[in-house]
C-alpha cells in the first residue's frame, strides 16, 4: 500500500501520523489542557465574595490616601499590560492582565502581614480574583524605584509601594481593589 503512495503522500502520511501521536500523548498526560490555558481553571476560579456589615465601598481618587485597618492605601494607578515577565518567561493572560500600583505604610506599631487574598480585586457583578504572585513580582522588578508583591509582611511605620497583578476577563468592568484589615473597596476607574 505504501508502495502505490507518492513521496509527497508518504510525507504526508508520516506527518499526520506524528501529529496523531503527539495529540495522543498530550491528552493522556494532561498537557493538552495547559497547551490551551485549561487545566488551572480551578485555581484562576474567582473566588466566592462574602458579604457582611464590616464591607464598604469608598470611593477614593487616585493620590488620596484612605486608612484601612492600621495601614494607610493610596492607589497610585492600574495599567493593562499585554505581557509580564514572570519567573523566567513572558507571560500573556489568558484574557487580560490587570496591573493596580499602590503605596501602603503600616501606621500601627505592629508588623502587618498582607497575605495574596489581602488585596482582591472585584467587578461590578461581585467576582472576586485574588492577585497572582508570580506575575505581581515579576511586574514589581520591572517597576520603577522599590516596588514590593503581595505577600508581604509590612514593618511599622514603613511605607512601601506594591504592584498586584490580576488575569481578568475581557468583559470586567466596575473594578474596585478591596484591601483587607477593615476591608475597604478603592474605586478604579477603566
């Protein structure tokens, strides 16, 4: 049968068979799902929004410093960055990065540990995406002048500034940044 086939077929025949393997072999160890952006769906997941009396939305402009908790937020602005360079690798989202820069100084007289879900980001609907670590410090060493990444643990009376990354879909809109410790929400305008 092969034979009767021309080099050109053969070729071909070889080149499908190939793909077919490879195919196969991508389905079986679950690398097909990492090829196409799928398989993490579990961890990019938005994250349930709880809803309690202790929640409040203040609308505060940018350079305005509002207090929250024993820490002291001033959003400094958001960029929506086609890629970052994380651990090694330039990074695409999966749909969109957004990337929120603030300054934080820890009025208390304790340390104040900023864990990842401490800076969430919210869309007028209520989904909730906690910041991506990798992708907030590979955007941090990127940044202009001393720039930190969730988490962190935030000494008394220093003021650092913070960038937090976020893959979000295309069609968020509303977004608010919520920051723990008295869980106030900053207004930021697209």
């Amino acid at each position: 049968m092969l034979s009767s086939l021309s080099g050109t077929q053969r070729y071909a025949l070889f080149v499908l068979v190939v793909v077919v393997v490879v195919v196969i072999y991508l389905v079986v160890s679950g690398g097909l799902d990492e090829l196409l952006g799928g398989g993490e769906e579990e961890e990019r997941a938005p994250t349930e929004v709880t809803t309690s009396p202790a929640l409040r939305t203040v609308a505060i402009e940018f350079g305005h410093a509002k207090l929250v908790g024993p820490v002291e937020v001033t959003i400094i602005g958001i960029t929506f960055p086609d890629q970052i360079r994380a651990e090694g690798l330039w990074r695409t989202p999966a749909q969109r990065f957004a990337s929120v820069q603030l300054t934080m100084t820890n009025r208390s007289n304790q340390a104040v540990e900023l864990p990842l879900e401490g800076l969430q980001l919210v869309t007028v609907d209520g989904r909730a995406y906690l910041a991506d670590a990798a992708l907030s410090l590979g955007a941090a060493r990127t940044g202009e002048g001393v720039v930190y990444a969730p988490p962190l643990i935030l000494q008394p009376e220093l003021t650092i500034t913070v960038v937090a990354v976020y893959d979000i879909p295309i069609d968020a809109s509303g977004l608010q940044l919520r920051v723990m410790g008295g869980w106030s929400d900053f207004e930021l305008f697209e």
